[in-house]
C-alpha cells in the first residue's frame, strides 16, 4: 500500500459537494482528513489518500477534475 497526503483548497462555489466523501467511494483508496480550516466561503483540507499507487494517481485527477485545487504535501507517494 502507498500513501500520499495532499492539500486540497476548495473555491467558493465547491465548498458544500462532497468531493473528499467520492473520492472514497469512487476510487480504491482510503480517505483521511489530517487537518481542516473550511468555512462557508472557502476552505482547505490535509487529505492522505492510502492505496494503490495508480488508484491514488487516479483519485487526485478525479479530486482536481471536480473542480478543486490538490497539491502535495510530500513530493513523492510512499510505499
């Protein structure tokens, strides 16, 4: 199993979807929030995703094509 944590940012107009809740149910990987600042308007969230490494690959492409910004927090997937 690999794991990757990464920052999601949410826009204004996405900050109420359940993109972190579908990555989990869409995608074999685990989904666990480390940290969160969300509030009406925006919001950010610590995600580590835990899985295969092109499940991952897929979840973050599945993540940023809903409309939210992902980056890492740690440059490379560890196994």
């Amino acid at each position: 199993m690999a794991n990757l944590k990464v920052r999601i940012t949410f826009p204004e107009d996405k900050i109420r979807e359940p993109i972190i809740y579908n990555t989990g149910k869409n995608y074999k990987v685990v989904t666990n929030i480390r940290r969160a600042d969300v509030t009406e308007k925006t919001g950010w969230v610590d995600l580590e995703l835990v899985g295969d490494t092109d499940e991952i690959e897929r979840a973050v492409e599945g993540m940023k094509a809903a409309g939210v910004k992902v980056d890492p927090i740690e440059r490379n997937i560890i196994e």
